[in-house]
C-alpha cells in the first residue's frame, strides 16, 4: 500500500471499512477505470492495544 502496511493488512482493512468501488471509466475497453473510495478519518485513531492499570 505504500504507507506501512502489509499485504494482509490492507486486506483486512478493506474487509473491515466502509470503501465505495465506482466503475469511473467504461470507455477503454480493456482497461476500464475503477476507483476506491477510502475513508481516511479511520487511520487517526490507536487502535494498538495498551496496558491500563
């Protein structure tokens, strides 16, 4: 993905989130354009697990 993570990673993270997939572009047959929509807001939270005493 290029930001850190796996490729397990990034599969579980488009398992898990809300992503929006458009067919954008059709027209070039074969090669048609798909785009991903990610909400980013989700990476601004820890969710690394901590201790608490």
């Amino acid at each position: 993905m290029g930001v850190g993570y796996g490729g397990e990673q990034a599969y579980v993270i488009l398992g898990v989130v809300p992503v929006e997939f458009r067919i954008s572009c059709i027209v070039t047959i074969p090669n048609p354009t798909v785009t991903l929509y990610l909400p980013v807001d989700i990476f601004d939270r820890d969710v690394l697990p901590t201790t608490r005493h």
